[in-house]
C-alpha cells in the first residue's frame, strides 16, 4: 500500500513540470502560495467540519446550489443585458471548467431560430440524391444500427469575432472564446447509412438540411476524411441529445465549423456539386482584405487560449497556475507554448493525457508572478505541424472585415494591481 498523502489537496501531480517537489518549493517563495500550502501541512481533525447527515437519494443529482455555472446567452454582433427572445447564441464559461469535457447543460449553443420540439416518434431522416435508393429512417432504426462514440469538439466559425477589430477590456473568455465545447458524441457513422443507400460514385458532395423553421441547409464535401469520421448523432456526454443540440438526431463532422454539424437533421441529400445555398453564399463566407471572399472555409483552425488567469480575473503575486485549452480542426494538439512576457520568450506547458484528435485538449505551466504588469499568452502546435498565428499575421492575410475563423493568439494582459484584460497583443 501506498504511504498515506499528506497533503490530499494537491493529489497525485506527478507530471513532468507540475510535480509536488516543484509546486511547493514555488508556493512555499510567494505569499499567495503561502496560502495555498501552508495550513494545510498544520492541519488537524479539527480543522475539518462536523460529518452531516444528507438529503434523501433521488433519480437524478443537481449541481450545488454553491456552484454557479451559467452560459452567456447572446444576440450578434455582441449585445448582451437582451430580452431572453433576442438571444441567437449562448456562451460556454470556459474559466469555469476543468478537464475537457463540457458539462451537457453549458455546452455553447447556437440555434438560428430557437429549439424546436421534435416526437421522436414522428421524426424521420430522408437519405436521396445520387444513391441507388431512397431510405427514410426511423429514430429506433438509427439507435439499432452499428454505431460510434467519439469525443471531438464543436466550434462556432464565430467563436473569437468578438476581437477582428478592437478589443473591449471587459471581456472574459467566455465572451471571446465561448462558443465551443468539448462532448462524447455517440450515433451512426456516415459511412454505414452512405452504404445503405448506395451513394454513386459520382457523388462528391452532400446537402445536409435541419428540421427548424430557419432552413439551415449547408453542402458537405464527401472527402475521405469526412466519410470516415462523419457521425448521424443521437447522443451527447452519454444520453440522447439535448433538445438545444438538435435531438433527436444531428451530424456532428469533428474538425469543421459548426454550422455544418446540422441539428434536428431531417435529410441527406447526395450530389454531384455544391447545392450553393444562401448559408454559403450570402453567410458563412469571410470578406479578406484584398477586397475577395473566402468560400467553403470549413476546417476550424488550430487555437488556443489561457483560460485562467484570464479577463477579469484579478492575480497576486507568486505562484499562479496557468491553464487554458488548446484545439484543432486538423487533428491532435502536440504542444502548447506559453508566454508570460507578452511574446518575448517562451516555456512548453504540460499537456493532459490523453490528447485526443479533434478534441480540445487541457495545458497547465507553473507560474510565478513578480508583481510587475505583464502580458500572458498561449500558442498551440499540431500533429500536422500547423502553429497558431499571432495577431499580425492573421489580419496580414484577413483584414479586421471578416467574422469567422478568427484563431490568433489571446492575449491577456496584466497590470500592477492583478488586474487582467482582454487586449488584442
Ligand atoms: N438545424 C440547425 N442546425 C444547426 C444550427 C441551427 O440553427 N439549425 N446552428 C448551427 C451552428 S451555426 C452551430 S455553431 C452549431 C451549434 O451547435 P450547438 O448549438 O449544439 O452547440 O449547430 C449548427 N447546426
Ligand atoms: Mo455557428
């Protein structure tokens, strides 16, 4: 058996840069790690309250009532303090979370025209177009099929608009970087239904079209990559979709926009072309700033973001944890870089294992702070050996008119008194 921890509140942090040895010899040199470490080593059965007798045991659990945990509902460009019927999109509190994994309730949603209510009963998915048949599939057909869980991320192109142009100093990560989330997704994979019909080999594009009153419909390219991890989705975290994330089936693609991820799904259609619907001709394209548009930019790109310390927060000096999420569109996240001097040099972060592909993946780096004002930002790496841009060169190539995909690198700044602010570098 293991020697009993003497310290329980710091666990088993046997990781590379963040061991033990390592935390308290930063904590035990600053004041605000004196508070962290020092009690706990004196402590005594006296230190800890009275054992409580509980609530009765129901059917399901509620999240404490001394947790508050609440996504930011939203009306674009950017108005909040809205009538709740205003609201289009609604924010996941990223400097709230731990881990990877968004909690069902907080996961972002972005619905264009509120959350229909769909029977599950009466609810059917047409898959037509160029295949050797038609099908229409019932909702107990596709949970009776062959199927597949994944963890992958979902990211609204939209997420990080908030800083093309300036950056408001009251922001918090929610705001900037709030409209993704990390979900196990669990349903039927493309490639089963694609075999069921037939698809001809003509076929390199797909319409998908959600059963909402807003008619989202958007042209998928049938590459390899999309084929393969393509999944018709009935679940999420472990139980069927929420209402809000398109149940009773969606299609969830890992890596690419989330507009594409059609909710409440109710036809496949197969083409030969692009089906050139307003969604990508009128929206979802990014004017660049040599005056032309890009059209069918559908991967999310590599990003990256320090979620604690971050806008409004306020630090003291000594030890701080950094942490934040670091994700991409084109696969696994291989390293994170984080810089306390605003970009001057460089430390590697600890990475979370397992790192998943096309998941958002969780980076922690020790930290002492001096007390003097400083700027902190992230900058994440791929196994594809992309490396998330800085400011300079994302409005280089885009300009400050386009909306989506904006992935530059977040920083934070910092001034004497703690205080941390959303700047745009
Ligand atoms: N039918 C339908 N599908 C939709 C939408 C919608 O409004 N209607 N919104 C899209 C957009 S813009 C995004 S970013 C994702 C958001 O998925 P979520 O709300 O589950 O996070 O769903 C996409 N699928
Ligand atoms: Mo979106």
């Amino acid at each position: 058996m293991p020697p009993p921890d003497p310290d329980p509140a710091l666990g088993r942090m046997q990781r590379k840069r963040l061991s033990r040895r390592s935390f308290l010899a930063t904590a035990s040199t600053g004041a605000a790690g004196a508070a962290i470490a020092g009690t706990a080593a004196a402590g005594t059965l006296a230190d800890v309250p009275e054992r409580l007798p509980g609530a009765p045991v129901g059917a399901r659990s509620a999240r404490s009532p001394h947790v508050d945990l609440g996504r930011i509902p939203e009306a674009t460009p950017g108005r909040r303090n809205l009538a709740p019927e205003d609201a289009i999109n609604s924010k996941t509190p990223l400097h709230k979370l731990v881990g990877v994994v968004t909690p069902s309730d907080l996961h972002y949603e972005r619905s264009h025209s509120g959350v229909p209510d769909l029977d599950p009963a009466q609810h059917r998915l047409l898959v037509h177009g160029m295949t050797k048949k038609s099908l229409v599939f019932t909702m107990d057909e596709l949970w009776a099929m062959p199927s597949v869980s994944r963890i992958a991320f979902l990211e609204c192109s939209g997420n990080g608009w908030e800083n093309w142009k300036a950056a408001d100093e009251t922001l918090t990560v929610q705001h900037t970087h709030g409209l993704i989330s990390t979900h196990e997704w669990t349903g039927v994979p493309l490639s089963v239904l694609i075999d069921l019909v037939g698809k001809e080999r003509g076929s390199t594009w797909m319409l998908a079209e959600g059963g909402d009153a807003t008619g989202l419909a958007r042209s998928i390219p049938l590459t390899d990559e999309i084929m393969n991890e393509t999944i018709v989705a009935y679940a999420q975290n472990g139980e069927p979709l929420r209402p809000a994330h398109g149940y009773p089936v969606r299609l969830l693609i890992p890596g690419w926009e989330g507009n594409l991820s059609i909710k409440w799904l109710r036809r496949l259609k197969f083409g030969d072309a692009p089906f050139m619907t307003r969604w990508e001709t009128a929206r979802y394209t990014s004017l660049m700033a040599n005056g032309k548009a890009k059209q069918f930019q559908l991967r999310q790109e590599i990003n990256s973001v320090i979620t604690a310390p971050s806008g409004m927060m306020e630090i003291r000096p000594g030890y701080n944890r950094i942490t934040g999420l670091a994700w991409s569109g084109h696969g696994s996240i291989v390293r994170v870089e984080v810089s306390t001097d605003g970009g001057r040099t460089w430390a590697d972060a600890t990475l979370n294992r397992p790192v998943l592909p096309k998941a958002q993946a969780r980076f922690h780096l020790d930290w002492r702070w001096d007390g003097k004002p400083t700027k902190i930002v992230s900058r994440s790496t791929d196994d594809k050996g992309h490396v998330q841009p800085d400011r300079k060169t994302v409005i280089g190539e885009m300009g400050t008119n386009a909306l989506f995909h904006y992935n530059a690198q977040q920083t934070w700044s910092i001034d004497a008194a703690g205080r941390v602010r959303n700047v745009l570098s």
